[in-house]
C-alpha cells in the first residue's frame, strides 16, 4: 500500500509539474498581417517566432487593412480593385468583398464592429459600408482626395482628412454630416484618436508636422514639429501614428526619415529617434503593447519594437512595397 500511494503522489507530483509549465488557456501567438502593395499579396508574420509564416495573393495594390472586431476576418483595401476584401484569417482565403466606391486606401470600423467607414481617394467621398449585409449605407462628400479614417472610442465622432484640401472632417456618426472642418498643415495623411476620446492626432505628410486637435471645441493644441540631425526636412514626411492606450507616448513614422518619433504626449515634446527601415509608413501596436510593428515600403521589411525598452529588436523581410499593417486580436 505504501508504495502504491507513493508512486500515486508522485504521478499527481508530476502533472501539477506539468500544469505549471504547460502554456495555460492555449494561448496563441499574436499574429501580423502585412499587405505588400506591389506584390499583391498578405504576409503573415507570427510574432512569438518573429518570423513571416505564411503569405497569400489577394486584390491589386493592397494598402489599408484592418482586422474585424471577433478577429475572425481581415479587411483589405484592394485599391486598384475597387473593392474591399474580405478574407477568412484561419484559411487566407478571400470569402467575400464589400462595395467600397473607387481607389479605397485607408479605412476605420466603428468600435462596435460595424459599420467600416472607407475614404475613396477618387471621388472625393467617404463611403459608409454594412459588414453584415454588404450594402453602402452613405456616401459623405469631404474635401479632395480624402485618405485618413478615424473614428472616437464611443464611436460618435468620424474624421476624414483631406490631402489636398488641407482639412480634418468632423462627421457625425447618425446624421453623416460634417459638423467641423479644421484646417491643418500640408497633405494630412493619419488620424487616430487617444483611447481616452480627448484629442486627436493628425500628421501632415508634405507640411512635416503633426497636429494635435480637441476633438470637443476643434481647436489645435499643438502643432509638433521634427528635427533629425543629418537628416533634411523635406525627407521628414509624417504618415501613421498611434498612440499607446496609457496615453503617456505616442509614435509617428516618418516616411523617408526612416524614423520613428517617440513623443510624450503629456508634454507633445520629442523624446528620442528610432531607425528602423526604408520609407516607414504605418504602424500597429500588439494588444497588449508589447511591441509596435512598422511597414518599411522601399525597404521590403517590417521593424519590430520593444515598447517597454524603446528598442528596435528586430528587421523581418516581408514582400515588395509594404503599406500596411494589423494584428490579431485577444
């Protein structure tokens, strides 16, 4: 009996051991999917192995992608198509498109998770989409080649910037009409939000700058300029931004600067540079802001940063011309 209780305990020993070092809930590594606008194709890149997994074809000149809000689907923008795609995440397969009017290149989905709001360059018009059902529920006139998409936490307040007109859209989410216009420096390119819903960043790609609006009274609260040493400022062109949930810091890629500009956001003052790859163009955080992907367009990679440390880890060869980037979900 004695041994028999022995070997018993330690059994049981052994499989609490197990338990312990067993990953818990079968948690899965997060994903990135990266759209190469002239390959045509998705790269998939798990980071747990830093390393591009898998990639597929999909639509002409792919630029702005998103991920739905179960993370059951990608969302790209196939701009030469004249569509959005959307496509199954587990099997890479595109299962069905969504009307999006002419040349979509960037797009935001209300935080409910429907529906997506697309700019079309184009036509000069932002195009709001029903997932679900696949119809256009309203096409809203904005200023002239409209680019940026964003949307407010409570999903009240939609924003499109304008490159050509200079302007940031204040567009209500029930009305779909445009309730402000803020003028801002030349061709603004991004918008996006503080989780908090209290201001709004927008950079302005040719104009070098990036504004930071109150989204309430649709005042500036600082105009943030960049200064890299050996670096001319014609080449420092802000495009994507994002902000961390904290909203202690946010990152802005500047284009051909090759850079990143990590700024506190509490004092709007540049903290340090980051080099990563060649003509930097979007980013995306992990949910849980372990680290910030960027797209390196002329360099065909992705950069990845370590949040916490402020560091770039590592260089990940994608396909040729990477625009934009998501990442899966919790």
């Amino acid at each position: 009996m004695l041994k028999t209780r022995q070997a018993h305990v330690g059994r049981t020993g052994l499989i609490a051991a197990a338990m312990l070092i067993a990953p818990l809930g079968g948690a899965e590594a997060y994903m990135a999917y990266v759209s190469n606008e002239k390959d045509n194709t998705v790269s998939v890149i798990d980071l747990d192995k830093l390393a591009v997994v898998r990639t597929y074809p999909v639509g002409q000149r792919p630029r702005g992608i998103t991920m739905t809000k179960d993370g059951k689907f990608v969302l790209l923008c196939a701009s030469d198509d004249d569509t959005v795609q959307v496509i199954d995440a587990k099997t890479d397969k595109v299962v069905r498109t969504l009307p999006s009017g002419p040349d979509p290149e960037l797009f935001v989905l209300h935080p409910s998770g429907n529906p997506l709001y697309v700019a079309n360059e184009d036509d000069n018009l932002v195009t709001v989409v029903d997932v679900e059902t696949e119809k256009v529920l309203a096409e809203i006139p904005v200023g002239v080649e409209p680019e940026g998409m964003g949307i407010s936490p409570d999903g009240k307040i939609i924003v499109n910037t304008s490159e050509t007109t200079n302007m940031v859209h204040f567009i209500d989410e029930k009305t779909h009409e445009i309730t402000a216009n803020v003028l801002v420096d030349s061709r603004p390119r991004f918008a996006e939000f503080t989780a908090d819903g209290k201001q709004l960043w927008v950079t302005s790609e040719v104009g070098g700058t990036t504004n930071v609006i109150d989204p309430a009274t649709h005042q500036i609260l600082k105009r943030i300029t960049f200064q890299i040493p050996n670096v001319q400022a014609e080449a420092i062109q802000p495009v994507g931004v994002r902000v961390s949930k904290d909203g202690k810091y946010a990152y802005i890629a500047l284009g051909p600067a090759n850079r990143i500009a990590v700024v506190n956001a509490r004092t709007f003052e540049v903290e340090k540079y980051l080099l990563v790859g060649q003509r930097v163009w979007q980013l995306a955080f992990t949910p849980d802001e372990k680290y910030l992907v960027t797209t390196n367009g002329n360099s065909n990679d992705v950069s990845i940063i370590d949040v916490a440390k402020q560091e770039v880890i590592k260089s990940i060869t994608t396909g040729r011309l990477p625009w934009g980037v998501t990442i899966s979900k919790d």
